[in-house]
C-alpha cells in the first residue's frame, strides 16, 4: 500500500482533493480562526505563508501520508482538510486527524470529510485500523468522531495546558470489521 494516490472523493456536501500551493491562501485565513489554533497547534507554533505555501504545494508528492483538502460543495471553497499520516505497513494502521474553518462548521460537512477519507482507507488502502488523539475539552471533534464510529480507547489525563488548564488527551479509533458493520461502501452510514 502506497498513499501517493490522491484520490478525489466525493460526497452530498463535501469534496475531497488534493492539495496544491495556491490551496495557502485558503488555508491562512483557516488557521488564523482561534479555534484551529486553540485544538490543533501548540501555543508556540509559527506560522507563515511561505510556510504553508511550501506546505501544500509539496502535499501532493508525499508517498507516506495522504493530505486532503476539503471543499464545501455548494460554494465550492476550501474550509479544512484531512490526513491520514504515521502509516504503520506492517499493523495496516494509521494516524487521521482534521481540522474545518469556521465556514464548514456546523452543518455535517466534518463528519462527512471523516467517512470519506476514512472509508477510502479501509476500502481502497486495506487499513485495519486508523486511530487518532483529539483533546478531551474538544467536544464537537469528539462528536463528529463518534458518529463516524470512532471508539474510545483511553484517555491520557492532564497531558498539556491548553487554555490555562490542564487538558486530556482521548485515544479513539475505529476497526475495519467495526467500519464495515455500520457503513456502506462510500462512508455513509448503512440504513
């Protein structure tokens, strides 16, 4: 298995792409929003656009992770993105994490972006397992992971402070056998 196929996924709300260099602009104004800070950096990180524009634009090459933006639909712009990263070959396993602007915020397009990516690793990567780590006080990632059939596995307790506070730290994840007993073949959920 290789991740140097960038698919293009497509669901009712959400498209999933491949990223290019002109995609740092989008992702700037994205992670300016306090809330993609907030969950997804640490309180040190520094950000440019050069940085991000170096970022993007070699994402499509990478062989080891698989990086994809995500697009609302209905206006056609870019508001996230999902990876799949820290591939294990030998446990057919790896990393996912996510992060959506403020503009593909509630309305599902999150939980959409999930399935997609994560039905394409069971389905066309033959993954077992993808696993993830999201803080304990992020309780909209929390439920968008829950829905996609993300499973509690532990919880790393006072790990960081984040916003002055001691912050935990859940370890989900999801089995291709548990994946395949709630969802179609495209990600949705099975009627």
């Amino acid at each position: 298995m290789s991740f140097s196929v960038k698919p293009l996924l497509t669901g009712e709300k959400t498209l999933l792409r491949p990223f290019t260099e002109a995609d740092a602009d989008g992702m700037w104004a994205i992670v300016q929003d306090p809330e993609v800070r907030r969950f997804t950096f640490e309180p040190a990180t520094e950000l440019t656009l050069e940085r991000l524009r170096s970022w993007y634009g070699s994402r499509a090459g990478q062989s080891d992770r698989l990086d994809l933006a995500v697009v609302d639909r209905a206006s056609g712009e870019l508001v996230g993105e999902v990876v799949l990263h820290e591939w294990d070959p030998a446990a057919r396993s790896c990393t996912f994490r996510t992060l959506l602007g403020p503009r593909g915020r509630g309305r599902g397009i999150g939980t959409e972006a999930t399935r997609l990516v994560v039905g394409y690793g069971f389905g066309q990567l033959g993954l077992h397992r993808v696993q993830l780590a999201v803080w304990g006080h992020n309780r909209r990632a929390l439920r968008v992971y829950e829905k996609a059939g993300f499973v509690v596995e532990g919880v790393r307790r006072e790990v960081q402070v984040r916003d002055g506070a001691w912050a935990d730290e859940v370890v989900m994840a999801v089995l291709d056998h548990e994946w395949a007993a709630v969802h179609d073949g495209t990600g949705s959920a099975a009627p």
